[in-house]
C-alpha cells in the first residue's frame, strides 16, 4: 500500500479510541494504511496555548451537554458497544504514551495498542498507575515490568518528545488529528473527509 493516514495519538482522548475503532475499515476501504504517531496531548496543549475541552468549553451552556449526545451517536452509528467513559478521567497518559514507544521498539505496538486501548475506554483502568499498568500488560501476554522500565530509558522519553513537538509544528492543536498527505483533518466527525482524501490519493 502507498497511501498512508498519519494518526496523530494520545490514549487520553476518548475520540481517538473511536476514531481508531472506525479508522480500520476506512484504510481498508481506501487501500491505504494507518501510520500512528504517538504524541502526549498535555504537550501539544502546552505549545499551542489550547485547553481541554472541559475547560475550555464548560462555562458555554450546552456545549459539553451537545459533545456527549455526538460521541452517543457516533458510538451508536458503528456499535461501539464496547465504549465506557473512564471513571479516572482525565488519566495522565504520560505513561502509557512512553510505554506506546517502547512497545513499538519491542515489536509488541500492536498488541499493547489494543490492551492499553480496551484498558482506558472499555475496562475503566488507571492507567496512569504502575501497578495497574503492569497488570494491564501481563494479563494481555505481554511483560509489564519489562515495558514500565522501558518508559524510564532516555531514547524513548526523547522519542516522545520529538513526536509532540514535531506534530505541533506541523499544525497539530488536539487529538485525533490525522493527515492524509499534507492535508491535516481534525477530530472523528471529520473521518468522512479523511477517507474521501485517501480515496482521491
């Protein structure tokens, strides 16, 4: 495949599990294939000058009340039965963002991916905790100590770092964002133009 959709990532975000749940089948559709940068979203914040959305937008009337029947709507349109809001949010994903690097260095991405995914917006883990991180990644196969040292290892802090600051120069505000070439899209209501795009590629 030469298409390819950059997936600027950060566990944190409940709309970029659905997004990536949906992502799949859009590539496939496209005959494209998903490239996933992991980024820390707290450090995009921070060298945008942007805010999370509670913050940002809690004091507008009806605007928080709105975000939750769209994310009902988008989990009800491709039955996401799975989804359940963390009861830890906002968890802080510095951890597990570490821990998505060193995954991916081991050659274990995909896997810890899909446990650290199911852990956050299914299961209700605090993934930001230690402990829980390596029962998370034990229970899914894979060796949690191994991984948890990892995040402390110099190359996979800068490697982080490097993504963030890379994807905020680029343009990047928030999570999910995606770029299709040069072309960036923003949020999962805009994965209908992010296919169109792969489609036109």
């Amino acid at each position: 495949m030469s298409k390819t959709v950059e997936f600027i990532f950060d566990f944190g975000s409940p709309n970029a599990y659905l997004a990536l749940k949906v992502l799949p089948q859009i590539a496939a559709r496209a005959g494209a294939e998903i490239k996933l940068v992991p980024c820390l979203l707290g450090g995009i914040f921070k060298l945008t000058g942007n805010q999370p959305p509670m913050v940002a937008f809690g004091p507008v009337k009806g605007k928080l009340e709105y975000e939750a029947l769209e994310t009902r709507r988008f989990v009800a349109r491709h039955g996401l039965s799975a989804y359940r809001f963390n009861p830890h949010f906002p968890v802080n994903t510095l951890l597990i963002m570490r821990g998505m690097i060193a995954a991916e260095r081991a050659g274990v991405g995909q896997r810890y991916l899909d446990a650290v995914l199911a852990a956050m917006w299914e299961d209700g883990q605090k993934m930001d905790d230690p402990q829980v991180f390596t029962r998370v990644l034990d229970a899914a196969g894979l060796d949690g100590q191994a991984l948890l040292d990892a995040t402390q290892e110099p190359e996979v802090k800068a490697a982080l770092m490097a993504n963030t600051e890379a994807a905020a120069a680029r343009g990047v505000f928030g999570i999910p964002t995606f770029f299709v070439g040069e072309e960036m899209f923003f949020g999962k209501d805009r994965l209908g133009q992010v296919e169109e795009a792969l489609s036109a590629a």
